[in-house]
C-alpha cells in the first residue's frame, strides 16, 4: 500500500526513497495510531500549507498502511 500510493516520491524509508517530505524511518516510534489516522486523511488538519495529499485508502487498506508505518522503529 506504501509503494501503491507512492510514498516513496516524497518520503524517506532508510535509504529509499525521497527527500521532500519527512523521513520515515522511525515514524513508528515517535507517532502512534491515533495520529496517524488523522494526519494521513487530513494532512492540512495538522498544517493548512501542508502540500502532502491524503490518502487515497480507506478501510483495512488504512489500517494497513498504518501498521506498518508503526512498524518503522
């Protein structure tokens, strides 16, 4: 689902990836589920200048991407 929405062309995963968003790396230590849901489908809800677009993804594809975004410690 990551690489379905292309996160890739803006975020950062170790060495992958891109720079112009924030690196990803260890979001899961430092954001929890909550946050994520809201920041993902609302990103201008946290930022009104925020360029990043929500997510596309809904249901379990969301929870999902969220997972494994935790992952990444």
């Amino acid at each position: 689902i990551y690489k379905e929405q292309q996160c890739v062309k803006c975020h950062r995963i170790g060495s992958t990836g891109a720079k112009m968003g924030p690196e990803l790396t260890k979001v899961g230590a430092s954001r929890d589920k909550a946050w994520l849901v809201a920041y993902l489908t609302n990103p201008k809800g946290e930022n009104p200048k925020n360029k990043m677009p929500a997510v596309k993804v809904k249901g379990q594809d969301l929870d999902d991407l969220i997972e494994y975004m935790l992952s990444l410690k």
